[in-house]
C-alpha cells in the first residue's frame, strides 16, 4: 500500500509547499490590488481584480520573473489567477 499511495502523498506536499513558500506570496499582491467587494445593481456582492504586472509583482515579492511566472501559471490552474491580453495578470473576480 506504501509504494501505491506514497508518490501521491509526496506530490500533495510538494504541491503544499510550493503554495505555502512561493504561490501564496504572487497571489497575496494579486488580491490586494483588488478592491473591497461592493454590491452591484442585481444586489450580488463582487470584486474584480486590478491587472497587474510581472515587474510590479517581482518588485513586491523580491521572486524572479521566472519564479513569477511558473507561480502564476500553477494559480491560473487552480482558477485562481487570470491573466489578460495585454500580458498582465490578475486575481479572479468575486462574484456571489
């Protein structure tokens, strides 16, 4: 059973570091470019996500641009960054 579920197990962690060290960090100056949620006309609570840059985000985080950029390609995955025409990026829009 060890050599069944022990890759997957050594995945999952290595997935859990990489957010907790690296991903987390890019996502945090995604989110906070974003504003409060307000109400809408239709009464539903949203927020959308301000573009940002990769300079703008290297700049915050100290990380590398290719850092960056595999981070931001591991949150686009898992739907939790949007990345816009012009090549910026952004958190994903609340919408409730």
């Amino acid at each position: 059973a060890a050599a069944y579920y022990g890759p997957k197990k050594m995945l999952e962690t290595w997935d859990w570091y990489l957010y907790r060290w690296w991903d987390s960090k890019v996502l945090k100056v995604l989110n906070d470019k974003r504003p409060q949620p307000g109400w809408n006309s239709l009464g539903r609570k949203c927020a959308a996500g301000k573009p940002v840059s990769m300079s703008e985000i290297a700049n915050a985080t100290g990380f590398s641009e290719k850092r960056i950029s595999a981070c931001l390609i591991r949150l686009h995955k898992k739907g939790e960054a949007q990345q816009q025409e012009d090549g910026e990026w952004k958190a994903v829009d609340i919408i409730q």
